[in-house]
C-alpha cells in the first residue's frame, strides 16, 4: 500500500485540489493566500483566483479567465462605492 502523506492541515496528498500548491517548502492554496493578504472583498477574491490559476482548471482559456477577472475586478469597484 502507498504511504500517503500529510501534506496540510485536513488534507492529505491525494486530496489536494488544482489550487494548492508548494511555496518555500509549504503546501497552500489560494485561500491562504486570500487570508494571508486579508482580501475580503468577495468579487476581488474571484478575480485573484482566476489570474492566479488562470486557464489551469480545465474548464477555460487562460483569456476567458482573465476576461472573467476583468469583470470580477469591475464589480469591486462597485461594491467598494
């Protein structure tokens, strides 16, 4: 049997999603990230995660995830009126 190993708090290797990924010898995702830089705006954490793994999640191009990013960074500004 493989030994699977624990990689971040509640997860172990095979249950990573596309999102985590090694920095500086420690396993985060982007809501790490979100929390780290303390974003709490909603429509501005949906932007960083599209141009962060933009075009990496097997849905769309990387040109529809920042067109996307564009419009989430749009509504932001809206919210932050």
């Amino acid at each position: 049997m493989p030994k699977i190993k624990k990689v971040k708090e509640g997860f172990l290797e095979n249950q990573l999603s596309k999102y985590h990924v090694e920095c500086k010898g420690v396993t985060i995702d982007v809501y790490d990230v979100l929390k780290a830089f303390n974003v709490v705006n909603p429509a501005t954490q949906h932007a960083i995660k599209k141009l962060l793994k933009g075009g990496e999640r097997g849905f769309k191009d990387v040109n529809k995830d920042y067109q996307e990013a564009i419009e989430s960074i749009e509504r932001a500004i809206e919210l932050n009126k």
